[in-house]
C-alpha cells in the first residue's frame, strides 16, 4: 500500500467519526464535517498535479458546503507544481500531518493491567470527563488547546461505532482513578491510534505510554497489519511517539485559501 492509498483509506475510515460524508470528484475526494469547518475536518484529499478547472471545480464545492477549501496532499517532490499553483491563488500552508507507524517488536506492557475497555454510558462517561481533563490550555505537551464541542463528537461517535468495534475507547487508572486515554479506530487492516492523553499531575509516570502502546496491542489482537497516528511535525507528541518506537513514514500538507484582506 503506497502513502496514496493509505491516506484513502484513512479518509474512508474517518467517514461517520470525524467526517460526515466524503465525495470523490475522481482528482480528489472531498470530505465535509457539518459540524466543524475546521480545514482539519473539510479537505479535498490528492496526488496528482491539479489543473485550473480542478481546482475551480473543488472551490465550487467547497463553497456550497460553506467550507473554506483545504487541498490535502503527501509532501513531495513531484506536487511542488501543485504548490504553486495552490499558492498563487492564495492558498497558505495551514498544517503539516507527521504520518507515524509502529516500528517495533515488543511492546512495554506497564500499566496494562490498569486499563479498562469502555463498555457502557458509564464508562463512556467517565472517558469523556478524563479525555476533557487531558486537553487543556497553557499546556507545554499539548498543542491543540481545549477540546471544546469535538467531546460531543467523541461522545456519538462511539455510540454508533461502539458495537462493531470499529472504534474502542481506553482508559487507564492509577489507584483506582482515570489518569489518561486511547482511542483505536479499526478499519480495513488498519489500526489508528488518537484521542491519546494524560493528566499533568501524572506526566513522565509511564500512563500517556502505556494508553498508546495498549492500543497496538489491541490492534494487533484485531488482526490489523498497521498501526498508526498522525501528529504535527515539531510539536511535542511527534517526538513522544518517536520515542517510544513509532517512526515517521511521510508527512502530507493542507493548503487553505487565505480570505482577502
């Protein structure tokens, strides 16, 4: 499978979590969050050099999606045209996504035993509660700030992915108390790992490390022959997952159109 490929099939395994609906357009496929419109969350996904009426047809899409348009592509040699052309019609490099895949054999099994699988409202509650705690400003470990309304895309996204275990929520426990969470999503043989946080208080004890490596495990289990995540090149979890044995296979950019000023 070739970083094209994958990234489809990321696209295809984020269709009902993260995104709402994805059309393909056959040079790109398009995906749309009616909640957020994030370019994170509404971006046309390509490899291939674009021409000025592709490119005009994706904006007219994004446009009656009410969406700013983000192209989503590997970073490579042979795009560079595309970047000009993307930046000559105003278009700025909004993110830079640092694929990450599992490179190891043996997996640390510390604090294993203190993880639970979220399996009821319940549990399901006291996920979201800890998974908010995690993610707070003025954080130097986290980039992304507070998590805001996407605890209620996590929230119905279980709900309906939770019975076919497409997605499996994690947490894990410290003398009977939540510390820190996992989410895996399964698809198609493929294992992608996110939601990945700690709290402060418990930072360098080993449980951010264990809520991710407990999901290789578990994905391995599934039967799944990848295991990965995403993070931003440069910030602070991109160099905590190398680390601790994931290593960086591409990294792809999305380009935003910058509003007139």
């Amino acid at each position: 499978m070739n970083d094209f490929d994958f990234l489809k099939k990321y696209y295809s395994l984020q269709k009902g979590i993260m995104f709402d609906k994805l059309k393909n357009l056959e040079f790109a496929i398009i995906s749309y969050c009616s909640i957020y419109d994030s370019p994170f969350w509404n971006s046309a996904l390509t490899d291939q050099v674009l021409s000025e009426n592709q490119i005009n047809e994706t904006e007219n899409v994004f446009s009656r999606l009410k969406r700013s348009p983000t192209f989503y592509f590997e970073n490579k040699i042979v795009l560079k045209d595309l970047v000009t052309m993307l930046t000559n019609r105003m278009y700025k490099k909004r993110f830079e996504d640092s694929w990450q895949f599992w490179n190891e054999t043996r997996i640390d099994n510390k604090h294993f035993k203190n993880i639970k699988k979220v399996e009821s409202a319940k549990d399901l509650d006291i996920f979201l509660e800890t998974f908010n705690d995690c993610y707070q400003n003025n954080d130097p470990q986290n980039p992304y700030g507070e998590l805001g309304d996407y605890l209620k895309v996590a929230k119905d996204s279980w709900r309906k992915h939770n019975a076919p275990e497409k997605l499996e929520y994690f947490l894990v426990f410290k003398d009977n108390l939540p510390v820190a969470v996992s989410t895996l999503t399964n698809f198609e043989g493929l294992g992608y790992i996110s939601n990945v946080g700690s709290l402060r208080k418990v930072r360098g004890e080993g449980y951010g490390k264990a809520a991710t490596l407990y999901c290789i495990r578990q994905s391995i289990n599934n039967g799944n022959s990848a295991h990965c995540l995403a993070t931003e090149e440069g910030c602070f979890p991109n160099e905590f997952y190398k680390r601790i044995g994931f290593k960086t296979r591409f990294t792809a950019v999305g380009y935003t159109k910058s509003k007139p000023t």
